[in-house]
C-alpha cells in the first residue's frame, strides 16, 4: 500500500482522516468515564456541600495554580507541534514535543510534592493510613480526600499515558514516513489536549469551590 | 483445513501458531475469538447446569450455599462479560464487517489484534479469580456486598472485567471508524446491511458506556484496595451509587448483547423467503434507536432499591418506550415473511426461533417495566426467565443462526443440513423446557440466588433441570457436525444460500484481503425482488464487482 500503516486504507490522507476520527471516538469514550467520576463528585457535593468546602480548603492553591499553568502551556507547545509538522518542520516539531512532554513531567512532579505534603498532614484515608483531619464534619471530609485521589491519580495516569506515547513518536521518528508523522503528532495532540482539558474541569471543581 | 484446495484463500496463508496469534487479518482475528468464546460458552454452561442439577430438589445436596453463590456468579460473569458482550461482535462482526462493506481489512488491524490479546489476559485474569476461591457476588457485583462483606477474589475478577471493557471498547472505536471511513464506493449508509447497522449502534453503545463500568469497578478495586470509601456509608459514601452507575453502563450492555443478534436475523430471514427486508430504513433507524433509549432505562433495576417514585414512574415509562423500537423490528420482521417464498435451512429455522423467544421474552419485560408487577416479580425466577429469553433464546440463538449461515463462507465447507435442522429443533424445545418453568416459579414467588427451596416448587424445577440437559444436548451438537465439516464438509460455493450482500460476492473462504477486484455498489440491501438474481445464482460474481 502507498504508505499507510494499515492495509485497509487507499491513501495516506485518508488515513489520517480516520486516526483522527478514531482519537474523537476514543475522547468521547473518556468523557464518559471521567463524565462519571465527576457525576459521583457531584452527587457526594450536593449532598455533603459545606464539609466538601472545608476540605477544599486543605488543597495547596498555590501548587494546584501552579500545575494549571503547567498543563496550559503544555498544550500550546503540543498545538505549536501541530502546526511545525503541517509545515514539514521536523526538527522544530520534535522540540516542540520534548518540551510538551517535559512540562507533562513537571505537572507530574509537582502532583507528586502535594501528595507527599497531603500524605505528610494526615490527609490521605489510603492504605489505612491515619487520617488526621481537625475541620468540621471530618468523615465527609475524608470522602472528599478519597474522591480528590481517585480524581487526581486517574487523571495522572492518563498524562503517563501522554508522555509515554510522546516518548515513543519521539523514539520512532527517524522511521517514519513523513506522512506517519504527521498522522502521529495530529492524532496524540488530540489526546493531550484532552487530558489537559480534563484538568481544566478538575481544578476548579477540586480546589476552587466555594472560595 | 490447510491444503491445496485452500490456497489463495485466507485460510492458505499459513496454519503454525505465530500464523494465527500474530496475524492482522480481520478473519483470522474473528476465529481467535470464535475458539475462545466458545470455550467460555461451554465452561459458564457447565457451571449453570451444576446449579440446575442441584435444583432438580429442594434440598442442598449438591453444593453448599456458599458453593452455589459462587457458580451462579461466575455462570454470569463467564457468561455475560466473556461471551455474551463480545459474542457476535468480536466472531461474526470480526470476519463480516469488513467483507460486507467491501473493505480490505478493518480500519486498525492491529489494534484488532491487540483487543484480543487483552480479552484473554481480562478473562484469563478473572478466571483465576475462579481457580483461586471464587466470588460470590453475582455478576453484578453490588456494593456493599463486593465492598465490605464478600469474602471472595472480588477485585481481581473486577479487575479482570475492567480489562476485558478496553477490549470491548477497541472493537467498538475500530468498528465505528471503519464503517464511517471504508464503505466502498456506492454503498451508502441506506445501503448498509442491518447487520452492519447493529453493529454500528452496539459499537456506540460499547463506546459510550464501558467506561462508566470501567469507572465503577475502578472505584470498587478502590475501595477494597486502598480503602477509599467512595460507597461505604461509614466513610461517607453511598452503596446506591453504584447500582446507578453500574446499570448506567450495564442496561446499555444488554443491548450490546442483543442488537448484534438483530442484525443477524435481519440478515438471515430476508434471504430465506426470498423477499426484500420489509421497512427498511424503519429497522435501520429503530437500531439507533434502542441504542439511544437504552442509557436512559438504567433505573428500572432499581424499583425497589429505595429510589424516588418519581424517578421511578419515569423510568417506568422510559422502558416502555424502548419497547417501541424492538416492536418495530419484530413487526417488520414478520411482515417480511408475508407472501415469501420460505424454505427451512438451519440458519432459518435458528432465526424463526429468535423471532418466537425473543418476543415472548420481550413481552415479559413490559411485565418488568411496570413499577407494581415488578415489585411482586422482583429477584425471582420471573426475571432469570425474561433475561435468559432475550439472551439466550435470543441472542444465542440469533449467534448460531450466523454461525450456521455464514459458515460456509468462514471456512469454505458446507455442514450437514439434517443435523443442523435437529440441532436447531433439540435447542428450541430444551430452551423453551428449560426457561418457561421458571416464569411460573417466579410468578408463584420463587426467588432467585437460593440452593434450597420449599418442596411445593419441585414440580417446575424438575421440568427446567431437565430442559436444561436437553438444551446442554442442542448446543454440544454443532460442535461435532461443524467441527466435523470442518474437514469432511463438502466444499462451499461461494454464494450457496443465493443470497444478496457483498460478502457472497467473493470466494468462500474469501481471499487474504477481502475482494479480488474492489467492489462497487449500485443496488439497495437485500435486492431479492431484483430482476438478474435468478443469473446470479449461478455466477459467483456480480457484474457490477467488476466494474
């Protein structure tokens, strides 16, 4: 075949069109499963809305603002890789996806220091740890914890996937069509946008509510 | 299978194992699935007629209570996640869809591939929850039961469930791409095959609802791991929750499960009275249909679950609207076979027998759906009876009239008509001798999930165990006359049944990649009234494929 990856497609361009089509399909499979999550936080708001706020309270603004900005500008780069490889620019592209994928460590980095510091305060009911919590109402307090780790590592786990993905395009770069890579850079950037829009919905929902 | 007779066929290309667990081909990926399906068709049955042989009297001889909580759940387990949502999918969608839309391959062969791979660690990783010390949840591993009392390898089956979702989401994404993007030239949406329709709604469905299952079993493998307690009242959580999300994907599910069958016997009763499929587009878009209606009934699960009456009445009525397109379905298919000319091949008889079980069981889900009757009839036999009707009765029975139909084209032999037909007959009465008795139990209050029972409801009981061994003799039956034809069958011509649809239009078994020439289409599905078919019956190609 003319340069497609798989045999069932006539051109490249077409190819792309359907890995393209694919990743939205594969996005709205995703929206469904955190669509879920966040449901279940919702729910546990409504009923539990003042304990939640006082939980929130016990997230580090200053990281979590932090990592937003992280996210955001990691996106960026990745759209700016988008647009290097639509103009064959393969050398800048790659740049451009090391530092996505660099700043998706520094988001995870950072993640990692507030888990430690949450852990650190008594915050996190995982494991049987102790949860040391002196705000009101503390057993709606430690479902907002439970939630607020369930939230976080499932969305931390999707940034793995990101970067480990990147990594890979990175790795197989030298082999790949021109075609290829830009079917691969337009498909996972997809991706990317995804997971940081993700963050964009958790952020306020976790840190912001009611401030 | 391999010899000279085969080669130039998909089924030339090689026969060592690296040439089947390696291979991209569309087909032989189906065939993975097929062998490993069936394998579990035939464990989860073994385990459901341990429990009929227990239930044959009223007191626990057998099996222990806690032995038998266990078989009836991972009966349903096997049954319900291992086979019954990849079943016609994942076997005959595999090796059709492609065929029937003129396209080499499906749209990512490899993630094909790869979806297999990961249904058998999912499976094999739930089955050794089994080999372990089983679970004794039932299927639908209800909080706080799987959370805080059961005493089984909960987390790993529902981690095994889980892993078994992305591959059901791979085939859904993959099925979905490759419908919008490789239909060939001429074929439009309104020319589809229903079949190619089902398998479109039901890949939306797997697309959209899995990972709300994912998401709940997540939270589940949560709180028994790591203690969030995310349905545990004493942590501030809520037990109720996850009924909500667990029925949120698993509704959808059942339609996951039956909608392909629906595709296959629209397939299968048009060509068989020789007539067009009546109501075409009413069919087609009733299968869009029952996907979009079926996430909106998750709630008639939970009548008595302690749910509002307001949301209660509503659900209520929302299930009786998704009544509305499987009647249209029903009624269409009927009148499909007014004024045909109908002949009984197997596949027609298995498909008539879909039509008969699949409306008496979805007659009683009307039962079901209203809120007073479901209150009597609640976890008793009455539901086992509704749901076995449509999955079994139905979508079993829809599974082998397209493995009976489309058998000659998978493997290039023909089967022995005469045990198909006794088959197709023996799995009818058993099914019927089997099930029927438990609507009675159920209506007189039996309930479901106990060893025991009081010796008044012995009569029936005895009646389903023994349908129950006349059934297990229906369906090991074809695993001998196939499997038998698989190496003395006659050969297959390519279009025996004289049927319309392009995977007829190539060779049985059909080459490496599909079509020799690429087909082009000019007709409507399920042209049987066309002038030219009486030609075609001898010629193997159209004119048109060519051009």
């Amino acid at each position: 075949m003319s340069g497609t990856e798989s045999i069932a497609f006539d051109t490249p361009q077409r190819e792309r069109r359907a890995d393209t089509f694919a990743m939205w399909v594969f996005i709205g499979s995703e929206a469904m499963l955190f669509g879920a999550i966040f449901l279940v936080f919702l729910v546990a708001h409504v009923d539990f809305g003042p304990a939640f706020a006082a939980a929130s309270k016990h997230l580090s603004l200053p990281l979590g603002t932090f990592n937003t900005a992280v996210l955001i500008t990691s996106s960026f780069t990745m759209a700016l890789a988008h647009r290097l490889a639509l103009q064959r620019r393969w050398r800048a592209t790659v740049w451009a996806l090391v530092v996505t994928s660099g700043l998706g460590l520094c988001f995870l980095v950072v993640k990692g220091i507030e888990y430690g510091k949450e852990i650190g305060e008594g915050l996190a009911p995982l494991l049987g740890m102790p949860f040391r919590y002196a705000g009101p109402d503390p057993v709606h307090a430690e479902f907002f914890f439970g939630l607020y780790f369930a939230m976080t590592s499932l969305h931390a786990l999707h940034l793995i996937g990101g970067i480990v993905v990147i990594a890979g395009m990175i790795a197989l770069w030298r082999t790949a069509s021109p075609a290829n890579r830009l079917r691969r850079v337009v498909t996972v950037g997809l991706y990317w946008h995804f997971v940081d829009i993700i963050w964009v919905f958790m952020f306020p929902v976790l840190y912001l509510i009611n401030r | 299978m391999t010899n000279a007779a085969m080669s130039g066929t998909y089924l030339g290309e090689g026969s060592g194992p690296r040439a089947w667990l390696l291979t991209t081909d569309h087909k032989r990926v189906a065939w993975l699935y097929l062998v490993s399906l069936t394998a579990f068709f035939f464990l989860g049955g073994a385990m459901a007629v341990l429990m009929r042989i227990e239930l044959a009297t009223p007191a626990g001889d057998l099996v222990s209570d806690d032995v038998y909580n266990r078989l009836f759940s991972l009966h349903g387990i096997i049954m319900v996640w291992f086979f019954l949502v990849p079943s016609i999918p994942a076997s005959l969608g595999n090796f059709l869809l492609p065929l029937m839309i003129g396209a080499r391959d499906l749209a990512f062969p490899r993630l094909n591939l790869a979806s297999w791979y990961v249904f058998i660690s999912g499976s094999l990783f739930a089955l050794f929850a089994v080999v372990a010390g089983g679970v004794d949840t039932g299927w639908t591993f209800y909080t706080p039961l799987s959370t805080l009392y059961a005493n089984g390898w909960v987390s790993t089956a529902a981690f095994g469930v889980f892993i078994v979702g992305f591959s059901t989401i791979m085939t859904g994404i993959n099925f979905i791409v490759t419908v919008h993007t490789l239909r060939a030239p001429g074929l439009t949406w309104f020319r589809l095959p229903i079949f190619v329709w089902t398998l479109y709604a039901t890949s939306l469905v797997m697309v959209l609802a899995t990972p709300v299952l994912a998401a709940s079993l997540i939270l589940i493998v949560l709180e028994r791991v790591f203690g969030i307690g995310i349905f545990n009242p004493a942590l501030g959580g809520d037990p109720l929750l996850f009924q909500h999300l667990f029925w949120f994907y698993s509704h959808p599910a059942v339609y996951i499960m039956i909608l392909p069958g629906m595709g296959v016997v629209s397939e299968v009763l048009p060509c068989f009275s020789r007539r067009p499929l009546f109501g075409y587009k009413a069919v087609a878009m009733s299968s869009i249909a029952i996907a979009v209606f079926g996430f909106l009934v998750w709630g008639h699960h939970m009548f008595v679950s302690g749910q509002s009456a307001y949301a209660g009445v509503v659900f209520s009525f929302l299930s009786f609207c998704v009544a509305i397109p499987s009647a249209i379905k029903v009624f269409n298919w009927s009148l499909t076979l007014r004024k045909g000319e109908i002949s009984f091949e197997t596949p027609m008889l298995y498909a008539l027998f879909f039509l008969a079980l699949f409306t008496f069981g979805g007659l009683a889900g009307l039962f079901l759906a209203s809120l007073a009757v479901d209150v009597h009839v609640h976890d008793t036999y009455f539901v086992i009876a509704h749901f076995h009707y449509i999955m079994v009765g139905g979508m079993v029975t829809a599974y082998m009239a397209g493995l009976h139909f489309w058998w000659p084209k998978m493997t290039g032999r023909m089967y022995s008509e005469t045990a198909g037909r006794i088959a197709a007959t023996v799995t009818f009465i058993g099914f019927n001798l089997t099930f029927f008795p438990q609507y009675v139990l159920g209506f007189d209050g039996m309930p479901r999930r106990y060893h025991t029972y009081p010796p008044e409801f012995q009569f029936w009981n005895v009646l389903s165990s023994a349908g129950a061994v006349v059934l297990a003799i229906g369906y090991l039956m074809p695993l001998f006359y196939l499997g038998w034809s698989l190496f003395r069958g006659a050969r297959a011509p390519d279009n025996p049944w004289n049927a319309t649809g392009l995977e007829w239009q190539t060779g049985s078994p059909p080459p490496p990649h599909n079509f020799e020439t690429m087909p082009v289409v000019t007709r409507p599905a399920y042209a049987y009234d066309m002038k030219g078919l009486e030609h075609e019956r001898f010629s193997p190609h159209r004119e048109e494929a060519a051009g």
